[in-house]
C-alpha cells in the first residue's frame, strides 16, 4: 500500500502528507512527520489510579472536569504500560550491535537535523476521564488500512493538539492528538488530526491497550501507527515533571532526516518504515536503539535537567521513531505540574554529538513491504 504523498508546499515539493514544524522531510506515510519532537512519559508516584492487574496506567495527581468532560490535572509522572514493554528496558549494559562503529561514523558525520541536539516541546497528552466525549473522525488520505484504528476517540474540552492552542490543525504540520483514556485504560495516538466546529478528520489513528506488554511485533508487522516506526508515542516522552523529580525511566523517542535513515529495512521494536527514508546500509534503521556512551562527562553539561535527560539516555537510550528534524521530543508543560522554564531548554544538550553514541544490537533487519499483518 503506499505512504507517500508529493505535496506542494510554498514552491517546494515535500514528499509527505503534512510537514512538522521545522522539518525538511517529514516522517512520510502513518503518522509520521518529523517536526522537531520528542516526548516522554513518567512513571508513577502516588496519588494514580492503577491498573493493579496488569501494572499498566497510573497517573499522578489527577482529577477531571467530570461537569464538561474536559482535562484532567496531570500532576507529576505518569506510567503508561507495564514493565517488559520494550521502552521500559533498562539497557545500562546490554551489548553493542558489531556494526555500531560504522554506523556512528557515518551519523557523526551527518550530524542531528538541525547540526545539533536540540529538544522540541510541541507534543502534548491529554487524559480524558468517563465523562469526556467521543467523537467519530472522517478518515483522510493519511489513514492507512489495516494499519490504522477507526474508532470513536474521546477529545477532552479544552485540549490541543500538537504544536496547536487547539484542537484546529491550522499550521499543516503533524498535529498529532494524544489521549489518555483513564477508564479504559488505553491510549489514543492520531496523526494529522484536524478538528473544526462539528467536523473531525483524522490520519493514522492508533489505539494502543494500556495493560499490555507489547511483544517484537507491536500492533501488527509492516504496521505503522502515529509514528513512522509503528509504536507508541506517549511512553518515549519525557516531561518537566520527570526532569524535575531526577529521572527518566524509560527510552526517550528521536527523529532523523530522511537521508539519515535506512533505506527500505526496519528492525524490531520497530514494525515498520517509510518509503522517504533513503538512507545508506551505514544510516540507522527504523527501530534502532542508541545509548549515550557511559563514559560520557556529564558535568559538561550546562543544567541539571540536562544531566537528568542525559543519565536517561545511558540508562534507557533512545529509539529512532520519525523523520524530522529536532533530534528529542519532550511533552509541553501545559498540562504538568513542574514548568520547563529554568528546568531544561531546547539547546541544553547541544554539545551531545552522534558521535557520543553507541548502537545496540540490531537484530535480524526486515524488509519494508507495506503488507502490515495486525496482531490481536
């Protein structure tokens, strides 16, 4: 099935549906669009409705606007699936893929989108409660069969989409609508989401179950989802409230250009990739876990925030999601407790280099064939 779409964009063709803020190429086809994003979710203090059983969704802190069915206060981390999920892995000491030398030679001298590592803050999650409203979407041309879900999505009042003050996609970028549905205990994750009035469209929906712990295959191979690499979003987030609580605990989501991701091969976690990514065999594939080196001086860097992402990265690591620009996305501070202001800014890791990286292993590359087999 094909993902790509040539768009006319200011003169310039762009070989995607919707561009993200400050990206050249976006993510092409399911959700992806590489704006400058990166996000984070927390895990969980006290105060969260659990989901005891299968140590799933515990958010901090909450409480809803049950009159209007509007947001509710996201205060402090949140955990969103249980542990075993592979964004949960603490890989301090897992082993390097034998090709790691070369492919970090090759990304060092390609260097992050922008030249350096810089963080985006336009993704936002919302949590919605019982009371919050569902809504049917008209799918367009970004929804992609089987790989997408249709189905009713709750859009708590008041809320905004990525890069958005509200729920209009009014910029042509990812737009990107991420809901928490408490009760339910799963995750709504749309790309190019557009709501205006009575009228919804939406993208590539995926709804992920938030009590399951995903296997190699997510939510089906050769599927996408919100993001080009075909997982979760929400739980690769970092936020104001993990910075400032002193940890990350699990891996962080990041984004290449185009050119600097593998062409035509992806590698679990990961279930898919992009026909826009053209890559050498030496770029990383879709999938692709990198680790800060441990060795890396951590008092080099300017803030305390930026040595709490930073112990993240050697702990956690990072994995290759999109396409686009900014090399990490952290979750807006809209809806958390802390503030980033005087926390972390979006050039605090900028003296990180690819070269300052190291490549776990890959495992067994797959051939992107777009046939996307969903799993139950």
């Amino acid at each position: 099935m094909g993902k790509v779409v040539a768009v006319l964009i200011f003169g310039c063709v762009v070989l995607v549906s919707g561009c993200g803020t400050d990206s050249t190429l976006s993510g092409v086809g399911s959700g992806m669009g590489g704006g400058n994003t990166a996000m984070g979710s927390a895990r969980a203090s006290s105060g969260g409705q659990a989901n005891s059983a299968a140590g799933g969704l515990s958010i901090s802190g909450g409480s809803a606007n049950s009159a209007t069915g509007g947001l509710s206060a996201v205060a402090g981390p949140q955990h969103y699936f249980p542990a075993g999920n592979p964004w949960t892995i603490d890989v301090s000491n897992a082993a390097m893929d034998p090709d790691s030398g070369a492919i970090i030679t090759w990304l060092n001298q390609q260097g992050f989108g922008t030249g350096q590592m810089r963080i985006d803050f336009t993704i936002d999650v919302l949590i919605a409660d019982a009371s919050t409203p569902k809504r049917d979407f008209q799918p367009t041309d970004d929804f992609y069969s089987p790989d997408c879900d249709q189905v009713p999505v709750p859009v708590p009042v008041g809320g905004n989409l990525e890069g958005e003050t509200g729920y209009a996609c009014t910029t042509d970028g990812d737009c990107h609508l991420l809901v928490v549905d408490q009760p339910a205990s799963k995750l709504y994750e749309m790309w190019r989401a557009n709501i205006v009035g009575p009228d919804f469209f939406g993208g590539c929906l995926a709804v992920w179950d938030l009590g399951r712990v995903y296997g190699p295959t997510g939510r089906g191979e050769q599927c996408t989802s919100a993001d080009a690499a075909g997982y979760p979003i929400a739980p690769l987030l970092f936020t104001a409230d993990e910075v400032k609580a002193g940890a990350i605990e699990h891996a962080i989501r990041f984004i290449l250009p185009n050119a600097s991701i593998r062409s035509g091969e992806y590698v679990h976690p990961a279930t898919h990739s992009t026909s826009a990514a053209s890559g050498p065999k030496t770029a990383p594939p879709y999938g692709a876990r990198l680790r800060l080196r441990a060795d890396f001086p951590l008092a080099s860097l300017p803030s305390d925030g930026a040595r709490v992402v930073a112990r993240g990265l050697q702990k956690y690591g990072m994995l290759l999601a999109d396409g686009g620009n900014i090399a990490l996305t952290a979750q807006t501070d809209r809806h958390t407790q802390a503030k980033w202001d005087g926390l972390l800014g979006s050039h605090d890791l900028v003296s990180i280099t690819p070269g300052d990286f190291e490549v776990l292993a890959l495992g067994t590359p797959l051939a992107l064939t777009n046939d996307c087999l969903r799993s139950p």
